[in-house]
C-alpha cells in the first residue's frame, strides 16, 4: 500500500541522486591531476516499484544509489607493471654505463689511452737520447702518470660498484616500506567494504604503491576471491558485496612479499667470499628477515632497477670463478671492465718487462726491460710491477697496484737501454724493442695494444647505447600504456564538467517536482476542505 505522501518520496529520491552525483562530480574534478587516482561514477538503478491494487502494472518509485564505481583495468595496471620494471632496469644501467663511459673513454685527453701515447713518445725521445738524463726521468714521470691513471681509475670503478651496493640497500628499505603500507591498506580496504561499499581511493593509493614498486623490482598482483558462493555468482544482488572476501597479494620476481594482512621483509646480509677478485668489500646479497630464504639476485627473471644495479655490480661476462655458476652473471658490469684493465696491465707490463704477448709468445724484435742492460752494465729489473717493488707475479698484479719500479724511480740510470752489458749508455736496443710493441698484431686477443683500448672503449659504447635504446624504446611503451589507462581511468574536466550541469539540471528539475506536490496537496488539503 502507497504512503499517502509517496509522490514526495519519489521526488526527493531525485534530489538526493542528483545530490550524490554532484558529490561525486565535484570530487573527481578536485582529483583531476591527483596521480593515480581513477575516475568515479555513481552507480543508480530504479528503486523497487509497488504494483497496482487491482495489478494491473507496477508504479516506480524513484531511483537509488547503491555506491559509488571507478572506471579501472586491472589488465592495462599489469601491462603497465611488467613494461615498468624493464624500464627501470635499463635507465639504472645507462645512468651507470655513462659514468663508467666517462672513466674509461680513450678519446679523452687524460685518458688510458693518452697516457699510453705519451709513454710510447718519451720512448721516442729516449732512443735518440739514452744517454739523457732528461729524457730518462721523462720516461718515468709520464710512466708513473700512466700508472696512476689507471689506478685511479679503478679506484673509480670501485667507488662505483660501492655506491650500487649503497643503492641496492636504499632500495630494498623502498621496497619493504611499500610492503608495510601495502598490507595497511589491504587492512583498510577490508574494514571499509564489509558491509559492500567499494573503498576506491583507497585502492588508487594502493595501486599506485604498487606502480612506484615495479619501477624498482618485476611484480605480479593477485585479487583472489575466497568466497567459493560469491564466486559462483550465488550472490547477485549489489547489497551481497559485503560477502565478498577478496584477498590481495603482492609477488617480487616470484617471492611473496604481501600476503592480504601479512608482509614479509628484505635485509641485506653481507657476502662471506666474493664473487669476483676486484669485488670491493662489504657487497650485500639479500635475503627474507625472520625466516632466512635468500633471494635470489642472480635470477633470469629479476628485472626493475634492482636487475640493472645487480648487472652492474656483479656482471663479469659469464666468467665463472672457483667453478660456481652462482658467481656468474653474463653481463658486462664493472668486474668485467676492471677485469680487462687487469688483461691490460699484466699484458702490458709482461710485453715491456718480459717482452712477451698475452699467450706467453715472444714478441718479435721486443727484448723486454728484464733482458737489457742498465748504464751500469747491470741486468735489468722489472719495469712495471705491483706496488713498486722489484719482483712482479703477474698473477697478482691489478690495476689497483699497476706501478713503475721503485728502483727506476729513486735512479733513472737503471732503466736498462741496452742488450749488451758492454755497450755505453747510449745503445738503444732495448727501446727499440719496446717501441715494436705498439704494432705487434698479436700482443692481445683483440690484436695490437691500440685494438684492444679502442676495443674496450667500443664495447663500452655498444653496451651504453644498447642501455639507452632498450630505456627510449621502453619509455615510449609505457607512455603509451600510461595514457591507455588515462584514456579508461583519468578525469576529463570538460566531461565532468557536463555531468556537472547534467546533475544539476537533474537536483533542479527534482526540486521543482517537490514544489509542485507540495502546492497540490496544500490546494487538496488546505483549500478545498469544507
């Protein structure tokens, strides 16, 4: 049976839609440049109506707003996931392959390359010359330069992979601290749609957690539905969205970091070996707090800006040492380029102490410095060793302790010039010998010495511009995929703002049709009454 004042109730369902789309309006152009936050919609339908008493229709009642919708593709968030994490990984390794570029380029002027110019021409002077004792300290000061420069630049090196290993561990606290509010959020969201209301910006700061989250390590997202009835669609109606049980978890590179109101840690624990000899100390592996699983750093699918510091850090070029695979990472990182300059100082230092190539063959018209005769008719010493000293173990020397001989330095008239130790200060066979270095074919795998630093520098470009177009290529990806998911979730100002008036014109309209029942019944019961 109708209320005798139904036609009231009718109108003023009108007026509170109209309302809540006004409210729902007025939100989503206050959020319109919020990141993250996706466009909301009132979700209406026609009350339930009441039959007519000799049933022959049905009257409507008026409309409802049973909540409040977002527009949202969970499908375009994992495309933009999954893209979101190769980016990372690839702006990580061309921001560092840069910096590496810088260290290593031998079209710099101060560069290995340079250096090594400079040591061949005071060579130069010294064949006409050996008799100078000019000429003499020259050669050892431009020496002692070059052997400084490739110190410091695996100083450099060093100092880099020591400042990735920082960065992983800021990142692993970035990543905990997004699991922590994660699993808060997942708590709230639950609290706030027992009873089937949809806590949307909620969600949207949840999802965007989870944006900032795959830019720094490769994702995988799962909403499941524990309910086995409301899965099956047994509860139809939008009330029984309370019984819905739906519980989120969270996936890194396959390992559960969120688990709906469970969150797991990363640590940082330190490497008991390292995994390469030109490791720096203190490099971190990682591992879950509390229960002890070790993540996995090395794994195929790791990607993010996690995967590219790793490569950096770690990649020695499939090289395995002490015969674990697990030591291996085939990727050019800083231990392959400090294991090259290693190849280029113990080549070099052999080719002018030894005068011997890299496989241990003698180098045609190269006598080697430890075979020549100084200006006291003494045989000569190693001329490049490890930290100065005598004796050089070629095993053990790095480009961390490449140094010019003491001996030579505190008394250039030791540099031996020649091969006979009758001969005066002024036979050059020895020099002579050196300077064949520079255009023996086979002196590295690469071919001459010039080959192998131009090589290296090569390498370098190519591994630098293969960074920077996987980052360019990516970065055009996932724009594209951003502005599909703008396309379904963003606001549209000039959209809104003719909901706007379209909601307007609606409270309008329902409060005329208030008006107008109240002036009939005011006629009906006020002025016709006897």
């Amino acid at each position: 049976m109708r209320s005798s004042f139904f036609e009231f109730g009718v109108a003023t369902s009108g007026l509170f839609t109209a309302r809540a789309g006004l409210d729902v309006t007025s939100h989503n152009i206050s959020n319109a440049a919020t990141k993250g936050y996706s466009r909301q919609y009132i979700e209406q339908r026609a009350s339930m109506p009441l039959s007519f008493h000799d049933g022959r229709g049905m009257v409507g009642t008026g409309s409802d707003v049973y909540g409040v919708g977002q527009h949202r593709s969970f499908y375009l968030d994992k495309k933009y996931w999954s893209e979101s994490s190769v980016l990372g990984e690839y702006s990580i390794k061309s921001s560092y392959l840069e910096v590496v570029e810088g260290l290593l380029n031998e079209f710099n002027d101060n560069g290995i390359k340079s250096g090594l110019d400079n040591f061949f021409k005071t060579l130069q002077d010294l064949k006409t010359s050996a008799g100078d004792d000019t000429c003499r300290t020259n050669v050892l000061e431009v020496s002692k330069t070059l052997a400084k420069l490739v110190n410091n630049t695996a100083e450099s090196l060093k100092k880099q992979q020591n400042d990735i290993n920082t960065e992983i561990g800021t990142i692993v606290k970035i990543i905990n601290s997004s699991a922590q509010q994660i699993k808060s959020l997942n708590k709230e969201i639950t609290n706030y749609e027992l009873d089937g209301t949809r806590a949307n910006d909620l969600r949207d700061e949840r999802a965007r957690l989870v944006d900032e989250l795959s830019k720094y390590v490769n994702v995988t997202v799962i909403e499941k539905e524990y309910n086995k009835d409301y899965e099956k669609g047994l509860y139809p109606d939008p009330e029984d969205r309370g019984k819905s049980e739906k519980r989120f978890a969270v996936y890194i590179n396959g390992y559960e970091l969120v688990n709906h109101f469970d969150a797991q840690s990363l640590m940082t624990v330190e490497r008991d070996t390292k995994n390469n000899p030109t490791d720096v100390p203190g490099l971190v592996d990682l591992e879950f707090s509390g229960s002890g699983l070790k993540f996995d750093l090395h794994h195929h699918n790791l990607k993010g800006e996690l995967k590219g510091l790793i490569d950096m850090r770690d990649g020695n070029n499939g090289n395995l040492l002490g015969g674990q695979a697990t030591q291996s990472l085939n990727y050019k990182g800083i231990p392959h380029y400090m294991n090259k300059l290693n190849d280029l100082v113990r080549t070099f230092a052999k080719a002018i102490n030894e005068g011997l190539d890299s496989k241990g063959n003698a180098i045609p018209g190269v006598t080697g410095h430890k075979s020549g005769y100084d200006a006291y008719g003494n045989l000569g010493k190693a001329f490049f060793t490890q930290n100065g000293e005598s004796t050089v173990d070629y095993d053990l020397l790095t480009c961390e302790n490449f140094s010019v001989n003491q001996e030579l330095i505190n008394d250039p008239k030791k540099i031996a010039t020649a091969i006979n130790s009758l001969s005066d200060e002024s036979d050059n066979n020895v020099i002579l010998g050196f300077l064949n270095i520079t255009s023996y074919n086979s002196l590295f795998n690469e071919g001459k010495l010039e080959d192998f630093v131009i090589g290296l520098s090569t390498e370098l470009g190519i591994d630098k511009k293969q960074a920077d177009n996987f980052a360019t290529n990516y970065t055009d990806v996932l724009n594209s995929i951003d502005n599909q998911r703008i396309a379904v979730s963003g606001v549209d100002v000039n959209e809104e703002m003719i909901n706007l008036v379209k909601y307007n014109q609606l409270y309008q309209a329902s409060a005329k049709l208030v008006n107008i029942i109240d002036g009939i019944y005011d006629t009906c019961i006020n002025r016709m009454g006897v």
